[in-house]
C-alpha cells in the first residue's frame, strides 16, 4: 500500500457524519463518537484499498480494545492504552467494503473516534450501510457484555484482555437474527 496516500487523502470527520451508521449508544464528546458500552460503536461504507482511524481520546485506568470487521470478517483487535493511536487497516482489494467498528470492552469512560482516512486510487466514502429491519436491545451484566470469553480458565483476577463482546451470547444472537442490537450491560 502506498503510504502517501494517507497523507494526500483529507481526514472525514466521523460526528454528525450521515455516511456512518451509529452502533449502539453514544455520545458525541469534543467533536468525536464517544461509546461507552460494549459492542457500540459504528459502520461505514467505502471504496478503496484501506483506511486509517484516528482515535479522539481515552482515559481509564484498563486498556480498552476495539475490533474492527471488514465484510464479515473479523479483522482486527487493537488495544487502546491512550486514544492517541491510529486504527489501520491495509491491502483490501480495491472495491467496495463494509466496515463495523465496536468497542468490546467493558469500561466507565469512552472511546473516542475523531476521523478517518481512506486509501486507493479513487477512495470514496459511500452511502452508509443498511440498518436491519430488525432490532434487538440486551440489557445484561458482564457476561452479556463478554466479560471472561478470552480467559483461560485458571485466571482469577478480571483484565480487560480477557473481555470480547463479540464473542457474547448476546452479540451472536443478534448476529444470527441479522438484528441490529443494542447493549446495556
């Protein structure tokens, strides 16, 4: 991937944006989507080769994770130790692609997301996704919101790395009734 292009390319502001399809609760803090619950978070659709997301802020005293699904596919998991970093994902074909960004951890303080970046020849934001016809509200605790799926069995003390909202019964079963769900846990 030709990194100049990041640089060529002019940031797309992600609040108040109608090419992203909020996720779950939010807020908008400082400019930027703030998701405080597991499993919020957003959607977007493009064309291009990649994209780059640049992240507003995070204070708290656990690493948050954010998972990135690209088409379907789970993507990547990236640690959030500060909000500083910058999301990249690289070498899709060049088309069109559906992009889900969740937060899945569990913290009292947001994630925030500033803007984005795309990459390729013609790099377009498009229309945003679908949402479902149908919806799904899980109101749970921690295991609703996945807390453990990651853990081996011998650990006693809770860390945020051992915590995936996607891999919750309450995100697969949205998952499997094409719902779009909200979580409250």
């Amino acid at each position: 991937m030709d990194r100049n292009i990041f640089v060529e390319n002019q940031p797309i502001k992600l609040a108040g944006n109608n090419s992203i399809r909020i996720r779950g609760r939010h807020t908008v803090v400082n400019d930027c989507l703030a998701f405080d619950w597991s499993n919020s978070g957003f959607a977007f659709a493009f064309t291009g080769t990649g994209f780059l997301l640049s992240l507003g802020g995070y204070d708290y005293h656990e690493i948050g994770y954010v998972k990135i699904i690209v088409d379907g596919v789970r993507r990547q998991r990236f640690a959030v130790v500060n909000g500083k970093e910058k999301l990249i994902i690289e070498g899709l074909s060049d088309k069109r692609h559906r992009v889900e960004v969740l937060k899945v951890t569990e913290s009292n303080n947001p994630i925030l997301f500033e803007s984005l970046i795309l990459s390729g020849k013609d790099a377009t934001l498009n229309n945003p996704p679908f949402n479902s016809p149908r919806r799904i509200e899980f109101i749970g605790d921690s295991i609703t919101a996945g807390y453990g799926v990651l853990a081996n069995h011998t650990e006693s003390a809770y860390n945020t790395y051992q915590q995936d909202g996607s891999y919750s019964y309450a995100y697969l079963t949205a998952e499997k009734l094409d719902a779009d769900a909200r979580h409250i846990c």
